[in-house]
C-alpha cells in the first residue's frame, strides 16, 4: 500500500548546475569528512529527500520497490537506483533581515543564528558563511568551518541605517547563486537558515527566480518567521511557504520558547544530515532546462518526507 506525499521535491539534474559569479572561496572537505558518490546517464537526474516517521525519527531503511514518482500526475518514468545517506556533512548559509520591520526580532533572531552556530555545526566537517540584507546584501563571514567565527558575525549584526526597503529575493538568489553555486552538491546537505518576516518591497529579482536559483543548486530553505502565522494580513506567511516547500523546507516561528528553538534546529539538522538520492530515469528526457513537478509516493510507514517539488532538465 502507497500513500501520496504532497511535499515539494528535494531534486537537481546532475548537469544543470553552474558555478559563473562565484566570488568567494568554498569550503574545504575535511580529511575524515565521508564520500559520496553516484554514477548515473545523460538521461537520468538525481532526487534527494528525507523521511521521517510519526516520531519525527529519520527512516533510512527505505528500499526501492517501496516509492514510485509522478511526473505531471502520471507515472512516466523508472527508479534506477537508491542510495540512503547517513550522517552527511552540512554547508549552509545564515541570512538575517536586517531591514525596519525586523527591528523587534532582532535580538531572538541573532541569538537563534548563534545557537546553530555554537551547537549544531561540526567543525570537522561543516561549513557555513552569513549573510545580512535589508535594501541590498552584505556577506558578513565566508565560507569557513569555525562555529565561533559565524557566532561572531550574527552577533555583530546591525540595524541598517539610511536606507529603507528589503530585498528577500535579491539575497536568496545571491546566497545559492553565488556562494551555493560552487560547491559540490551530492558530498553535503546544503540549506539557508532564514531569519525574515517573509516580506520584499526592494528586489531587482522575482520569487521565482530566487527559488528556481536554489532548486538548480541543491539548496533547501529553511526560515525562522517574524510576526506569525496571520500578520495582519502580510503575504509574508506565504512567501515563506512557498520559498520552503519548493526547496524541502520548513517553516518555524522565531518566537518560540528556548528548548523548542533547540527542537527545530535539531529537526533541521536531522533532515539535512539523513537524505536518499534517488536515481530517476524519464521517459523522454529532454535537455531543454524545462522545470519539471514530480510527487513522490511512499509506503505508510512514512510519516513526513522533505523534499522539494521537482527537477530541472540539464541544458546540454
């Protein structure tokens, strides 16, 4: 028995990523950091995802006769491979909004971003950088593996002074494109921490090409929401939904009690940690960069999957 997981799909075509614009140095893979590595055709692209039961516990047990995929709501195309992940190194990217509507969340957001910083990242094996943005995008620490340094820079995060307006788009889109976009996609789990109230009045860059910059790169969203779930009406709410489910993300209040901020950055660190990659085969491939939806559909034991909601067609 099946049962329909209505999650976006965590997916990449393997040649369909770029690495023009990259301007600052990528982490290093440390010398006891595990390998990965998957073998697959010009006619097949790679999904990745990460199960969980109805205790929030990974599942990485799944064999492959227990998922199908739906392409546009049929089934077009054949599972060739699986391979369960454990333990994976981490890279991601720590966003804070910086921006006037931000100003009373800014000392619970620092703090969030400093608590990943100091207690979920490995020195050994992970990697991180910061960023800040309100009108335009500041890179506030690079690439780099020391947890305090990254608590350093969140900490000494400002209030921008002399400029109005927020540009959520524009530092999504920079963060995958230019950090994310030169770093080896199937050795890690690869995220941006998001700290923002989900709303951009100032981006030169749309919604959707922000999230199609992130699919392309293997990048989740994860975001720590200002102002609730309802914010008088703020399309903020639904911004951050969208950017989280068409990446496999998720959405977290920022104002939540201390040990259930630890919570979700342990949930976080679980789906970024245990993934599958799948190897999918279509029908008729073709390489024309088209974005392509896919659900997966998975056996009853499965409680919730993150992933995202498609794949992109390679170009050549």
């Amino acid at each position: 028995m099946t049962k329909r997981i209505g999650y976006g799909l965590f997916a990449a075509a393997l040649l369909a990523r770029g690495s023009a614009g990259v301007t600052q140095t990528t982490p290093s893979t440390a010398q006891n950091a595990p390998e990965y590595s998957l073998r697959v055709k010009v006619d097949e692209v790679v999904l990745t995802f990460h199960a969980s039961d109805a205790n929030g516990r990974p599942v990485n047990d799944l064999q492959l006769d227990e998922l199908r995929l739906l392409e546009d709501g049929e089934t077009t195309g054949t599972i060739v491979g699986l391979q369960s992940q454990q333990d994976l190194p981490v890279r991601a990217g720590l966003l804070l909004d910086t921006s006037a509507s931000m100003q009373s969340h800014r000392v619970q957001d620092r703090l969030i971003a400093m608590d990943y910083a100091r207690k979920a990242m490995r020195q050994t094996t992970d990697a991180a950088f910061v960023m800040n943005f309100g009108h335009s995008v500041t890179l506030m620490q690079p690439w780099t593996h020391d947890g305090e340094a990254l608590a350093l820079a969140a900490r000494e995060i400002a209030p921008r002074v002399g400029t109005d307006g927020t540009g959520l788009f524009d530092a999504i889109f920079e963060a995958c494109h230019g950090q994310f976009g030169g770093i080896d996609h199937a050795a890690s789990g690869n995220f941006l921490l998001l700290f923002t109230d989900g709303e951009d009045n100032a981006s030169f860059t749309t919604l959707q090409a922000a999230v199609d910059m992130c699919q392309r790169n293997s990048t989740a969203i994860y975001a720590f929401r200002a102002g609730g779930q309802d914010a008088g009406g703020s399309i903020g709410p639904a911004t951050l939904a969208r950017l989280t489910q068409e990446t496999g993300g998720r959405v977290f209040p920022d104002d939540d009690p201390l040990e259930r901020v630890d919570a979700d950055l342990k949930t976080i660190d679980a789906d970024l940690r245990n993934q599958y990659r799948l190897i999918y085969r279509p029908a008729a491939l073709k390489h024309d960069g088209v974005f392509h939806p896919i659900v997966l559909l998975g056996p009853d034991r499965l409680a919730n999957v993150t992933m995202r909601n498609g794949y992109y067609a390679p170009v050549h």
